[in-house]
C-alpha cells in the first residue's frame, strides 16, 4: 500500500492547506437536503478519522448546522478519504474502490435525511470542547497562511507528519492483524460462517466493537477475503469498522440525542449490508487472492516506498 498512502499523504494535505475550514463551514450551515449532500460531499474527501471530524462537528452545531448535515458529515468523513481510497485501490481493487466510496455516500446522504425528517430541532447546549483521540497539533485546528509557498509547506508538514502521526498506529495494527487473520484463523471458521450465511453477521459485530480507521481497516479486509470470506463481507468491514467508536458514539448520543444515535447506526448497519449483497452479487465469481509480483523496477520502487513510509512512520510529528 506504500506508494499509495504517500500519494494520498500529500494529496490529503494539499486538501487541509488549500481549502479553507471557513469554507466548509459556510456550505454546511443549512437545514436543507442541499447542505447534507454538501457535508456528505466535503466528507468523502476529507482525511479525517472518527476522532479528528468530532471538533469540526461541534463547531458545525455552535454554527447553527442541522442535525442532518452534521451526522451526514460524521458518517461519510470517516469512512473514506483521499488516503484510504488510494489504499483501498492497491490491495482491493477498482471494484471494492467504487463501491466503498457509493456506500459511503449513501450512508451520509440516508443519514442526514432521516435525521432531519424524523428528528426535532433542539437547542444548541453549549459544551466543552471536544478534544480529538488521535489527531494533535494542525490536523484539528484551523490555520491562516499569507502566501503559497507558506500552504504548500504546511501541506507537506500535514500530510507527511501530522496525518501520519495520527494514522501510523491504525494502519501497523491493521497490518498486523491482517496477517494474523490470513494465517491463524482456522478455515473451519470461516466455512462455518460462510455455508451457514452468518459471515455478515460476524463481521459487522467484529467490526462496531473495535475501533479501527479507514486505512487501517484495509490490510484487515484483505485478509478477510483472501481467507474465503465473501466480497460483501469487506464493504461490511470497511463501512462499519471506522464509523464507529465509543468516542464517536458518545459525542452523538450527548450532543445530537439518542434518537439521532439510533438512526446513525442503523443506517450503518442498513446501508452496510446492503452494499454487502450488491458486491456478493457483482464480484462472487472473482478470485481475490492478493498476489505479490516478484522482481522488477515496479517491486522495487515498492519496496523503496515502504521503506520511506516507515522512516515517516518514525518521525512523524516530530517537526
């Protein structure tokens, strides 16, 4: 995924650099269906994970955003992500890319919409400020930089440093189960849970019980399929996994309502699933083993990458 995921570091930072906060928050201030699909729109790009979108969420609801466009942001955010959607590509493929980003869409635009319909408006409460789990310095903060040459090199001092610093962790421990996954899960589990149809099921309870971000849920959903696991069970995976957290919960339930928290899981569950059997029913007949070329200039630069994205891995948020 290396030469992808630096890729997606420096586009993620051009993104934080170049487009003003103030800018998504003038556009997602609306209580119209308009301003959810802008906050589901913003959001798919956006590389934040379940933590780092909380503090522009509560300043959203101070900006007077209805609940349907902040929930819309809260779900599609961090599902995706210019970094995610690059590493998604390099071990899944343009097929499981495509539908990841639809079924994120379409969980923050059915989100929003049942929150506005089926949710009353209530007053704002003022609240302290939410602090973010795993994102420190720049990443959740907004910043003002007089000239080009300033933005760029807060683009690369973000997208290399501050954004990896907060992904490092998620991705190595993703890696790492991943490989644990392909090789001690015993294959009598699996075909269990596959001929008796209760992979979805499995799945979606591993992944809303621990919390995982959307690139590190990658190498996690690699091995799920190269293990035998069913194609609609990854989407599962990578939808549910990062939408969910007990910091993210927590947030909704005490600033957007019980209600609101119900509606936000189903959706998750409901829009999850659903994407689950459409890719079941597009991709069951394709062979998902992840091949590994050997030699060459392209395994080459591979390795160069992985080697220049540890030494990042290292240093990140030192300077």
């Amino acid at each position: 995924m290396s030469p992808y995921l630096l890729v997606g570091y420096l586009t993620a930072g051009l993104i934080h650099a170049f487009v003003p906060t103030e800018v998504i928050y003038k556009h997602l201030s609306g209580r119209d269906f308009k301003s959810i699909l802008k906050a589901t729109l913003f959001g798919i790009p956006l590389p934040l994970c379940s933590c780092g979108v909380l503090p522009v969420a509560e300043h959203l609801k101070r900006e007077g955003a209805s609940k349907g466009s902040i929930v819309s942001f809260l779900l599609s955010t961090p599902t995706t992500g210019v970094d995610s959607i690059l590493a998604t590509y390099s071990l899944l493929r343009l097929p499981i890319t495509v539908l990841r980003i639809l079924a994120a869409t379409t969980a923050g635009l059915l989100s929003g919409f049942l929150t506005n319909l089926l949710s009353k408006e209530e007053e704002n409460i003022e609240a302290s400020p939410q602090s973010c789990c795993c994102c420190t310095g720049s990443s959740c903060s907004t910043h003002e930089t007089p000239t080009k040459v300033d933005r760029l090199k807060e683009a690369i001092k973000y997208g290399f440093s501050t954004l990896t610093a907060s992904t490092r962790k998620w991705i190595l421990l993703g890696v790492l189960l991943g490989g644990v996954i392909a090789t001690l899960l015993p294959q009598g589990v699996v075909n269990f849970l596959t001929t008796h149809n209760l992979s979805y099921v499995a799945v979606l309870v591993i992944a809303m019980s621990m919390y995982v971000c959307a690139t590190g849920s990658i190498p996690i959903a690699a091995a799920l399929v190269s293990k035998g696991f069913p194609p609609g069970s990854v989407i599962i995976f990578l939808i549910a996994g990062p939408a969910t957290n007990t910091v993210s919960i927590a947030f909704i339930k005490g600033r957007l309502g019980s209600k609101t928290l119900v509606l936000y899981l189903l959706t998750i569950v409901i829009v999850s699933v659903l994407f689950a059997l459409i890719a079941d029913a597009l991709l069951a007949n394709q062979s998902w083993k992840i091949t590994v070329t050997q030699g060459g200039i392209a395994q080459t630069f591979k390795h160069l990458c992985a080697v220049l994205l540890l030494i990042l891995f290292a240093f990140a948020g030192k300077w």
